[in-house]
C-alpha cells in the first residue's frame, strides 16, 4: 500500500469516524430529550398525587371538612326513606319558584308505598352500586312555554340528583306559546 493510499484510507476513517460520532450524538441527543420529557411528565404526575394525598391527609385531620362533604353527599342523596316526602317537595318547590299553582298540577304518581323506614318503590341502581333509584313522574296542564322552562330551571337547581327519563309536551292549538299538558317521567336516588 502506497503513502498516498495510506493517507486517503486514514482520512476515509476519520471522515467515518466523524461522522458516526456526530450522527450518535444526535441520535443520544434525541434519546435524552425523549427521555426527559416522560420524566418530566412523571413527575408532574407524581407531584400531583402527592398534593392530592396531602389534600386527602389534610381533610381527614379536619373533621368540619368530612362534615361539609357528608351534608353534600346527603343533600343529593339522602338517608331518608320518605320517598313520596321528599318527591312532594321537589315538586312543590319547583312548582312553586316556576310560578305554577297546584290547581294546574294533574297527577304525580309515585312508585310504590311503604313504611317510612323501607326502599319500597326503589330499585337498585346499575350504574352505581349502593345508590337506589325512586321513579315518579308529574302531569301538568295549561302553563305557557315560558313556564315549563322556568319548571326546568328550577329542577335543575335542586340540591338532589334528579334525572328526566321522558317528557311529553302538547301544545295548545288555540294558544301559541301555550302548552295544554306537560307529563313528566323523572327519578331520583337514595342511599341504603
């Protein structure tokens, strides 16, 4: 092998080297950051479960905390098993904020009757173990349209859980804006 074939073996070489050098540093450049950003991500994570556990310590030593979060979970769903009291309040109270006279209000079915201290007319839930679920349903006649919102508005602000399976609306023909019954299927739920 000449000088000359030596040199250019040698510079082939180190133009190689060089070149595998740069292109694995690049590569172990892209590694890092890959790297860094789920450890990054990681411990964002952890430092979120860590304030959540100290959020949880925290509540659990502060027992006006556990209070405040029973009187809401016993707001939307309450101990009590005076089923058909506490739906006669739902409906008045929302008939009564919506402007509603009981005179207009037709039916109110619920199901099933019993002892004050029973789940009769419940059925378990399927969604959420150990919540029951108590139908009724309300029928009311000859309320403008504007009413029936306000009806709406003032079921949604209830404390409790309510849910609509069905509403059946009839228009008055001889009064635009005018409703001649509106039947509504609701539920709402109880504790065990």
């Amino acid at each position: 092998m000449s000088a000359r074939n030596f040199y250019k073996l040698l510079l082939l070489s180190i133009i190689l080297a060089f070149v595998l050098s740069v292109g694995g540093f690049l590569w172990a450049d892209k590694q890092l950051r890959s790297k860094s950003l789920t450890v990054s991500r990681l411990m964002a994570e952890r430092d979120a479960q860590t304030d959540k556990i100290e959020m949880l310590n925290k509540s659990k030593s502060n027992p006006q905390d556990i209070a405040k979060l029973n009187d809401i979970i016993n707001a939307l769903l309450p101990k009590q098993k005076k089923q058909e009291n506490l739906i006669a309040d739902i409906i008045y109270t929302a008939t009564n904020q919506a402007g509603i006279p009981n005179s207009k209000i037709t039916t109110i079915t619920f199901n099933g009757t019993g002892s004050p201290d029973s789940l009769s007319g419940t059925t378990a839930s399927k969604d959420v173990q150990g919540v029951f679920v108590y139908p009724f349903s309300i029928q009311i006649r000859d309320i403008s349209y504007d009413t029936m919102l306000q009806l709406f508005s003032e079921i949604e602000k209830n404390k409790r859980i309510i849910q609509a399976d069905q509403v059946q609306i009839s228009p008055d023909k001889s009064k635009p804006g005018y409703l001649s019954s509106l039947s509504l299927s609701l539920k709402t739920f109880v504790q065990p």
